[in-house]
C-alpha cells in the first residue's frame, strides 16, 4: 500500500514542502513513483519518517539523522550509541548554558543596588542623598570581593521599610556616638568599643559578613576618604577619627 505526499503530510503532522526537502537531500526518498511521476510513500517509508521526527524532536540535525538512520540500517551502530552521544552534547550545553545564566545574573546584579523603590520613596528614605552615587567606584574597587557581591544579594531584597530601620538606626548610632565624645570618652574605652562592635554588627547584618579585620580596613578609609570623614564628622567634628581608633581597640579585644 502507498500513500502521497499529501496523505503522508497530513499523517506525520509535517509540511508537503518538508517531505520534498527530505527527498531533495536523500534523507527520505519515497520508494516509488506514480505513472504521473508523483511520490508514493511505502508504510517502510512511514516508519523511517517516524524515525526521523523522534530524533528531530531531540535536537539532532538532519545530518546527524541521516547518518544515525544509515548506521542502524547497515549495522555499524545502534540508536544507544548515538543517543548517547547526544546525551554527552546536551549535558555540556547545559552547562554551558547554566554559566552563561549565572554570569548574566551577575551582570544583572552589577547594574544596580537593587534598591527598588519609587522617586518619591527613595527622598522620603534618603533625603537628598543618593545611595547609588558611589556605585561605579565601589563595583571597581571590591567588586570581585565576596563581601561586595554579598551586599548586592541583600540589598537587592531590602523593601522601604528595611532602608528607613536601617537609616534611623545609623541615626541613633551617630547620636550615641556623638554624646560619647562630647562626654570625653577615649576611643579605647569600654563605651567607645562597644558602640564601634555596634557599628560593624550594623554593616554585618543590613550588608555583608564584616570581619575585625575588615572593619578595619572601613576604619582607615573613613578617615582616609574625605567623603567618608565629611559624612561621621558632619555628626561631631573628629568622629572618624575617633571611631577609626575605636574600631581598633575593639578589634584587639575581641583577639584578647
């Protein structure tokens, strides 16, 4: 029994233009010919067709297909071996492709802070600060850190709510802290310690895992960095200083 191109189109669910494609390049040739010099397809044909459409369906190229179909009819090799073949090459493009998803979330998270707030929310939050201002210089100078991807995994998730705690807290903070000085605390006493262990659970818990060691590091920069040493001594003229020496002495008691 044969059947036309027609009825073998409608039957496999194909194009006729995709039956003369598979003719043309020898991937499937209809075992005869009407009088009129149409195609007829044989139920052989059908089954090699059927072959053909599964392993589309699992992403082999038509010259793979054809290759495959060959080997089984010659003997050479068996479906499994080039199924497994296909495996292998499925397997590494998903993990390509699973490094090029993380690599593009990177990206991602390296254009912003994540803070995703309103302009109305972000002045009501910020004020005329601009927590972002600072972005580029700081992604160039820690951006391969882990504490700077950390920051951006949870600041990326912080709502309005976290941002205004987080803004009242470093407010009380400054407010103790400036007390303190004006009371004559030095930088190594007990209060001025404890307000600096105050500081970096602050900066561990709203950014990233802030180490003595690295709080530091934050020390020196903020008497260093001018911006840094205008913002602490906007709240009381010598804090950053201060707080830079405190910092220190709370790093060599945690050691004792």
């Amino acid at each position: 029994m044969s059947h036309s191109v027609g009825q073998v189109a409608g039957f496999a669910g194909v194009t006729v233009r995709t039956l003369h494609h598979y003719d043309e390049i020898g991937l499937l040739v209809p075992g005869a010919r009407s009088p009129a010099g149409h195609r007829r397809y044989s139920d052989a044909d059908l089954d090699r067709l059927q072959q053909i459409l599964f392993y589309r369906e699992l992403g082999f190229p038509l010259d793979e297909v054809a290759a495959l179909l060959d080997d089984q009819a010659t003997g050479r090799a068996g479906p499994r071996t080039h199924l497994r073949r296909r495996l292998d090459r499925l397997t590494a493009r998903i993990e390509q492709l699973r490094k090029m998803a993380a690599a593009v979330e990177e990206a991602m998270e390296a254009r912003t802070m994540g803070i995703d707030l309103t302009p109305e929310e972000r002045f009501e939050v910020f004020g005329d600060h601009d927590p972002e201002a600072y972005e580029a210089e700081a992604e160039r100078r820690w951006g391969g850190t882990d504490a700077y991807a950390e920051a951006r995994r949870r600041t990326a998730r912080h709502t309005k709510d976290d941002w205004k705690r987080m803004r009242e807290e470093t407010a009380a903070w400054g407010e103790r802290y400036g007390a303190l000085m004006a009371a004559g605390a030095p930088p190594d006493g007990e209060r001025a310690m404890d307000l600096a262990e105050e500081h970096r659970q602050h900066i561990t818990r709203w950014f990233y895992d802030c180490t003595h060691e690295i709080h530091q590091g934050l020390g020196g920069m903020y008497v260093a960095d001018e911006r840094f040493r205008a913002f602490y001594d906007a709240v009381r003229p010598g804090l950053a200083e201060h707080l830079r020496e405190a910092i220190a002495a709370n790093a060599a008691r945690a050691r004792r």
